[in-house]
C-alpha cells in the first residue's frame, strides 16, 4: 500500500506542480513586449525571449548542481524551500515594473522548478521494490505532468484574457502553496524515510 501511495502521489504532486508552472510560463514574454522594453542592446522580440531561456538554462545547471546539495538535507525541506522560493518569484514577477526584473525573476523560478524534479526522482526512485512498481512510478509521473500542462495552459488563457499577464502569476504562487500543502499530506514521507535507512 505504501508503494502504491507513492505512486498515486506522483500523479497527483505532478498534476499541481506543471499546472502551477503553466499558468504563466508564457505570459512573461508578453508583458515585456507590452512594456516595449529591450535590454542589453537586443531588440523588444528578442528581449522577450530572455525570461524563458533563462528560466530553462537556470533549470538545467541546476538539476546538475542540486544532488549535491539535496543528499546533504532532507528531501521535505527540499520541497517547501522551493515552493516558497517558486511563490515569491512568481509574486515578484507579478510586481515587476521592468523587462530586468522579470528576466531575474523567472531565472530563479528556473532553479526552484529543479527542487521540485528533485522531490519527484526522489519519490520514483525511493518508492519502488520491483521493476513493474518502478514503471507505475514512470507512468504516472508522466500522467501527472501532461494532465498539468494541459490544465495549466487553459487556465493561464482564461486569466489572461479576463484579468491580464501580470494575474497569472499571482495565481501560479498560489497554486505552488496548494501543490506544497497536497505534497505534504499525500506522500508517506515517514515511511520514505525510514526505507532509506533501511
């Protein structure tokens, strides 16, 4: 039952935790065309393109570097320094009055979203016995980050076109705090932590 707890909380933390990040992973280069602001001699269009190349060359570094840092801590910290790290940045964001701002911003969201993948190679790798347990992991991981995707991008659309760019990352660091409270309760943490001393 425990393996299978982990199993279904992957679905589930992975479901909130890509919903969150597509709420408003586009949005940041359409406020920066809004602000028709350029940085570092490049154009408004290539500006634009920063906050998510950025964000995804931050992610990248990070998953190398992180391992090191994560084995020395516990995992749980792990998951609530990101979550608070991934809500202010998105608060930030949703406050920023220039284009450098929102570049920073989303760069260090880049860094947060590698503590998440974190937790969830922690929980595939921590959670299974056999190899049949360790593909339902796979499995539903994979369930749980397209089914967000998918969510998160509508949703990001709704709010975008009733509300503006800048809500939708209002509402990302709100659902980054309800993914950290459902991680919380629905991964068997204990009994996790006791099979790594095993």
């Amino acid at each position: 039952e425990s393996y299978l707890q982990v199993s279904d909380s992957l679905r589930i933390t992975g479901f909130f935790c890509s919903t969150a990040e597509y709420i408003c992973l586009p949005y940041a280069a359409m406020m920066i065309r809004d602000m028709n602001e350029s940085l570092f001699g490049l154009s408004v269009g290539m500006t634009a393109a920063l906050p998510l190349s950025l964000e995804g060359f931050a992610q990248m570094i990070a998953m190398l570097v992180l391992p090191k840092f994560v084995k020395k801590m516990d995992i749980k910290k792990t998951l609530v320094i990101s979550s608070f790290m991934m809500a202010v940045c998105n608060i930030l964001a949703f406050q920023a009055d220039g284009a450098l701002q929102i570049v920073l911003f989303r760069g260090l969201a880049g860094i947060a979203y590698a503590g998440f993948k974190q937790v969830s190679n922690y929980l595939i790798t921590r959670g299974y016995k056999t190899d049949l347990q360790r593909s339902r992991n796979l499995s539903q991981d994979n369930a749980g980050l397209l089914g967000g995707v998918t969510c998160g991008a509508g949703l990001g659309a709704i709010i975008c076109s009733t509300s503006g760019y800048a809500l939708t990352f209002f509402v990302s660091a709100g659902v980054f705090i309800v993914y950290l409270f459902i991680a919380i309760s629905v991964v068997p943490w204990k009994w996790l932590k006791g099979k790594q001393k095993d």
